[in-house]
C-alpha cells in the first residue's frame, strides 16, 4: 500500500515539460527523497501532488484520494511546507498556529491548544509571541513545518526546507524532518542537498527534466555508482601521478581520487613499487555528490 | 459556512497586523487628512466652484471617493506580497473553500476603508464641512462610497493574482493619480478644458463623488451634463459594471494558479 503514488504525470510549460512522464511510489511512515537540481521538477512534483496545479498527462493519489476529483480529501491529508517560508511575519508564531489551525476546521480554543503543543515540540515555545519576523531562518523554517502539522497529516510535503539556512538551521530542520517522520507522517523531502538526502531519507527517487533518472536506498545509488573511493594526500605536485593511477588530481589539496576498482592492495603496491610514501590514505564510500554527477552522465550519454 | 467563516479567519489575520503594527494604517489615514489639508487649504483657495458654494464643502465628498480609488493599491499589493511569499499557496492546500482568500481581502481592506471614511467625516467635521440634508441621504452616500471600494478590490485582487511580479503593483500605484486627478474628485469638470472634462465627467469616480455631494447636500459644481441628476443611478452602476468584469477575471486568475 503505497501513500504517494504518482503514474506518468506530465505537466508542459510553453515548450518546456516540466514533468515528463513522472512517477513516484511512496510507502507509508518513510522519509522520501527527491533529489535534482535546480529545475529538474522537483516543485512542479510536489505542487501536482499537493493540489496546487493541474497536471496535462497521468495519475496521482494521496493517501489513497485521487489528487483530481478528491483534492478536498487530500487536502485534508496533507501538509504543505513550500519552497518560501510561508508564514506571516508581522503575526506571532502563536498566533500563526491557531489561525492556520482555525483554517483547518479547529475551534479558536482547540486551535490554541495545538499550537502550544506544535510550539513545544518544535523548540518554539519560548519565543511563541514574538512576531515570526524576530526569528532565525531555522526557527521561521520549524514554525513553517508546525503550521504544515496542525491535522498531524498522512503526508507532509518538504519542499527544499533547508535552502538559505546555516548549519545550525539546517540541523534544527532535519532533527524537526526526524520528529515528524517518528510520529507515523510520510515525508516527501526535496532537497537539492545530497547530504541531506542521505541523511534523512530512507529511499531516494532522482529526477532531472522532468522524469525519474534512479531510484533506491541511498546505500543502493552510491554502489550504482561503482566501487568505493580512496583519496592520497601527498606532498608535492599531484597531477602526473594521478595520471598514472587513473585518479582525478586536485593540486590545491595535494590530494587524488581514485576509483577502487582491483582492490585496495593492489593500489598500495603500486605506490610503493613508485617509491611514494603518501601523508595520508582514506578510503570511503562515494558521496551523493558523485552517485548524482554519474547517473546524469549516464543518462546524459544515452 | 467553510468558505465564510475561513475568508472571516483571514480577515482576523490582517486585523491583527493592525494591532501588532498600527503605525502602518495610522500613517495611512494621516496621508488622507494631509491630502484633505493640502487641497482645502494650499489649493483651495485658488479653486472656485462652479454654480457656486464653498470648496471645503464641494472638496470632502470628492476627497472621500479618492480615497475609495486609492485603496485599490493596498489590495493589488497586499494579494501580490501574500502570493510571492507562498502564503497564498500554502492557503490552497488547505481544506478550505477557493473563495476564502479573496473574502479575507474583502473583509480585511472593506474594514480599512471604513476606517478611512470616518477619518474623512470626522477630519471634514472639524475644519468645516458640513452635512446639510437628511441622515438616510447621508448614510446613502456613504454605502455608495463604499460600494466604489468594494468594486476597486475586485480591480486589485486581480491584478495581484494575474501579475504578480512587483511591477504591476507599481504600475497600479502610479497610475491611480493621474486617473484620480483626471476626474470630478478635486476639481470641476466644468473649470476643464472641453474633452478632458468629458472624459472626467465619465470617470466612475467622478459619478460617485457627485452623488455623493448631492446626498450630503452638499455643492456638486455642475450647471449641466450627464453627471447633473443622474449622479447617484450612475454610482450604483459603475461600480457594478467594474465588479461585473473583475470579480470574474479575479476567479479565473485564482484558476489560473493551477496552471
């Protein structure tokens, strides 16, 4: 039983197709990734499933609701936590609570009583009658994701919630992303932050133009992307031996990159055959950075 | 019920901006009395009425239905700044009924403009201005008033849903003034030269300055044309053939959102 299903979705602005036969499953209580860059549709996805925006081609549901004829249910079953944070700024995060909690059908006292809550879990509580405009970017960012809970809906839409935030934001925001996903919600995370991907999510979905490009844990794409990694640090210039090696040489930090393909032991008796003695030898796994870079070279070489 | 009682909640919300920051429409209703000084008193003094009677009592009425045209900047800009922000898209994913942002709009800026008005009354009450006929004429003028509002707010609720880019608020806010001067509100149309007094003569704004001067009874600078005697039937169908255009373009561009 999937909580997300969208089916071939297609959605044509002028000449661009913003989505191009997408489709996304999405089981239920999993933090989801949806990973591309700028203007992949990773918004256009998320508008189509929370309502926002009519697609042209393909199917989609929400929590069980059909996001065209049933959008009223599906609004009642969702969260929106869009790409601006979208609360007021002259009003209170109190008083943000219980106006959006209002909008959703509570009584005024019933919406103050959930929004003292929300406050109190999203470290708010303290500051929960000082305009939001008083707030850090991660506080305005929890507030915007406590007014996405008021129902304690089945989905909740996270688009790009940690753009523009510092590491200390962004922090607040994933152990809040945590939180939500503990308490049974389904997320749909769109981030263009591999790292955050891999935080938080359990599978991650790729997309670029419009389609899905990979799919699976993100344990799954970095092994797509072939063996792990060891980075040398040496001494002295860098770039003829990474040539040798078949690395990728970066002078600033005396440093190569090399695909390990045969094996570690056969490297390091290639260096010591060459008399190199390195000051530091790593091996780790790839990065999303480079699962991503090398899914979209392949697909670009298609 | 729902699409009601959400547009009251979004009305509460901006009523609430007021409380929590009230320098904000204070200054508003301060530039409506300053315009009321500089026109009665810098002005004035230089401007007779045609037909006869005294400016400050000819000026109020029109200074009254300017202010009404005016505010149709704070809605262009009001809806533009909510929808760039994403709260308006966050109010869309929401259960609540798809007229309940524009209700809130209505609510919120109909409430302000009230509170201009009486501003005005009161303002126009203390250097002079008086109204000289009957409490129901009066109330009259004042529904009339805030009828050309009500049709103003469907002018920029659309134009903040269809351009929301900052360029049409500020296109809105320029040409409210040669379009507010270019009527009957400050000065006769018969002190103009002849066609640009027919084309102020046919401002809406124009018809609802004059019919509100002829209720308050007060002097509506008119000997003759087709403003004289048909003022108030004029007030009530302009601003119904504005709303009649731009309360369905206003629904489409909110459509248009999902595009």
């Amino acid at each position: 039983m999937h909580t997300l299903i969208a089916e071939g979705l297609r959605k044509r602005y002028g000449d661009l197709f913003a989505l191009d036969g997408f489709d996304l499953h999405v089981p239920a209580g999993v933090i989801h990734g949806l990973l591309g860059p700028n203007g992949a549709g990773k918004t256009t996805a998320v508008k189509a499933l929370a309502t926002l925006i009519d697609v042209d081609e393909g199917t989609a549901s929400v929590a069980g609701f059909d996001v065209r004829t049933q959008a009223a249910r599906v609004r009642r079953s969702i969260g929106l936590v869009g790409q601006n944070a979208a609360v007021d700024e002259i009003l209170s995060g109190h008083q943000n609570l219980v106006m959006f909690g209002r909008l959703y059908g509570l009584a005024k006292s019933g919406a103050q009583t959930r929004a003292a809550e929300l406050l109190e879990v999203f470290g708010l509580a303290e500051a929960a009658h000082r305009p939001a405009k008083t707030y850090s970017g991660g506080m305005r960012r929890r507030l915007d994701i406590a007014a996405g809970l008021i129902l304690t809906p089945a989905v909740l839409f996270l688009d790009e919630p940690t753009t523009g935030l510092d590491p200390r934001g962004r922090n607040e925001v994933w152990t809040s992303v945590r939180e939500v996903a503990g308490r049974g919600t389904t997320v749909l995370l769109t981030t263009q932050y591999l790292d955050e991907a891999d935080q938080l999510a359990s599978a991650i979905t790729v997309v670029d133009h419009g389609r899905v490009i990979a799919e699976g844990t993100p344990e799954q794409l970095k092994r797509r992307v072939g063996g792990d990694r060891v980075t040398i640090t040496l001494r002295g210039p860098v770039t003829d031996l990474a040539a040798r090696l078949g690395g990728v040489a970066d002078e600033d930090d005396h440093t190569i990159t090399i695909e390990v393909t045969s094996g570690l032991a056969a490297l390091v008796r290639t260096l010591d055959d060459l008399g190199i003695v390195p000051d530091d030898l790593r091996l780790r796994h790839p990065t999303l950075d480079e699962a991503f870079l090398a899914i979209t070279e392949k697909e670009a070489a298609r | 019920m729902t699409t009601l009682r959400a547009g009251w909640i979004i009305t509460q919300r901006e009523l609430a901006h007021w409380v929590r920051e009230p320098w904000g429409p204070i200054f508003g209703l301060l530039f409506s009395i300053m315009l009321l000084l500089v026109f009665g008193f810098l002005f004035g003094g230089a401007i007779t009425v045609p037909g006869g009677g005294d400016y400050i009592a000819f000026l109020l009425p029109g200074m009254m239905a300017l202010s009404m045209m005016f505010g149709v900047e704070t809605t262009a800009t009001k809806m533009a700044a909510d929808a760039g922000k994403g709260i308006t898209d966050r109010f869309r994913s929401m259960p609540i009924g798809s007229a309940s942002v524009a209700l809130g709009r209505v609510g919120a800026d109909m409430t302000n403009s009230a509170a201009e008005l009486l501003v005005l009354i009161l303002g126009g009450l203390a250097i002079g201005w008086r109204i000289t006929s009957d409490p129901a004429s009066a109330a009259l003028a004042v529904l009339l008033l805030l009828w050309l509002r009500f049709s103003m707010l469907w002018i920029g609720i659309f134009v903040g849903l269809a351009f929301r880019g900052g360029g049409a608020t500020s296109a809105v806010q320029v040409l409210v003034w040669p379009i507010g001067f270019l009527s009957t509100a400050i000065v006769s149309a018969e002190t103009m030269p002849g066609w640009l007094g027919a084309v102020a003569a046919w401002n809406p704004l124009s018809a609802t300055a004059t019919a509100a001067r002829e209720l308050f009874g007060n002097p509506t600078g008119l000997t003759d044309g087709v403003l004289a005697g048909h003022a108030v039937w004029l007030a009530l169908a302009w601003p119904l053939v504005l709303a009649a255009v731009f309360v369905p373009l206003s629904a489409r561009a909110y459509r248009r959102l999902r595009d």
